[in-house]
C-alpha cells in the first residue's frame, strides 16, 4: 500500500513539474546553457533532484533535428556528458564533506542512523549497479553520487563508473529525441510522448530502490 502511494505521487509530481516546466521554450530561450544547467543541476544538487532534464535533453534532441536549435548531435551530447559528469563529481565532493557530520547525527523524525547505514550496505552490494544504471533514471541520478561519497568510495573507481553511467544517460534521451524529430507530423505530440517516456522509465526503478532498501534495512547489523 505505501509502495503505491509513494509510485503515484511520484508520477504525479512528475507530471505537474513537466506541466510547470516549458522545455522547448526554455531551451529556445537559452539554448545549449539550459540543457547544460538542467543536467548539472538534476545530478549534482540534492534540491534540485525534481528537474525534469530527460524532458530538456529528448526536447533539446528535437529541436536539433528541426534546426531550432543550432548546435549539432556530438557537440550538445558531449557537452552534456560533461555536465552530468561534473555534477556527479559535486554531489561526490559533498557527500564526502557531509558524510562524517552524517554518522555522528542522531536520529530525528526525518532523519535516522539505520537510514544511512542502508544505504551504506547497498553500495556496497551494488555499488557498481546504484552508479552506473543509476544515473539512468530519476532519484537516483541525484543522490547516487551523494552516497557514493559518504561511503567514501574510491574516486578512480568513481569517476570511471559515473563516465559510463552518464553516456548511458545522455545519449538515449537526446539521440531518440533527435529521431523523433525528423518525423515532423509527431511534433504536436511532443509533450505527451516526454510525459509517458518519463513515467515509463520512473515507475520501475521507484519499486525497485524502494524494495532494495527495505531489503538492505533489514540485512544490515544493528
């Protein structure tokens, strides 16, 4: 029961944030910087974890395939595989910061040490998986490397997974936008395909991390 409940708020906090958001008029407005603030932003600042940015990069991909946006394939990918990377590297560097002043926190409502703990022992099971794959998707994208620097994983090790993690974020949503793109009667449909792509991809992974870290919760020592 609070599974689903937690699966339709997201999906509905989803839905009213691409509704507030104009992504193809932000993008027009403020080209390539947008997209690339959007990315940095979704995986490097905890607050800013709602920001729809497959919406901006699938929109982004369309209008480079329309000539609106005038920048080509490899230089917006590139550009925001770079963002996606930095912004790894910052929620890293305040996880890091963070992490000592975290274990010695006691608990409150909304903040507990099992919580963490969870967390910790889900790294280190599928640390390689909560990096990689979780770029992928909404959530995770954002506190992933958060927690990889409060369990204090190795940065070497770190930055290669977070590299491969973000080409297999970015690329998909830009290049299938830019494929969609070139078919222009689909064009008056664009906010309707970004809303289904997104919950599409969301609902899965929000019952898979909320099981895993039921899961952990109960693995882990007292």
């Amino acid at each position: 029961m609070l599974c689903n409940s937690i699966i339709n708020f997201w999906i509905d906090v989803r839905i009213n944030l691409l509704s507030a958001f104009n992504p193809e008029a932000m993008i027009k407005y403020g080209g390539l910087l947008i997209m690339f603030l959007a990315v940095y932003a979704q995986t490097g600042l905890f607050f800013c974890f709602f920001i729809p940015s497959g919406a901006f990069m699938f929109t982004g991909g369309v209008l480079i395939a329309t000539s609106s946006l005038h920048y080509d394939l490899v230089t917006v990918c590139s550009t925001l595989i770079a963002a996606s990377v930095l912004g790894c590297f910052t929620g890293y560097w305040f996880g890091r910061k963070t992490g000592p002043l975290l274990y010695k926190r006691k608990d409150t409502r909304f903040f507990k040490q099992k919580y963490l703990k969870a967390a910790e022992f889900f790294y280190q099971k599928h640390g390689h998986l909560a990096l990689t794959a979780g770029l992928l998707f909404p959530i995770t994208r954002t506190f992933a490397p958060i927690v990889a620097g409060v369990v204090r994983m190795s940065f070497n090790r770190f930055v290669l997974l977070v590299f491969i993690g973000s080409v297999l974020y970015i690329l998909p949503y830009v290049i299938t936008g830019y494929l969609v793109g070139r078919i222009p009667v689909i064009k008056k449909y664009l906010p309707y395909i970004i809303t289904a792509i997104i919950i599409v991809v969301t609902t899965p992974v929000v019952i898979r991390i909320i099981r895993e870290f039921k899961k952990a919760g109960k693995e882990i020592p007292e």
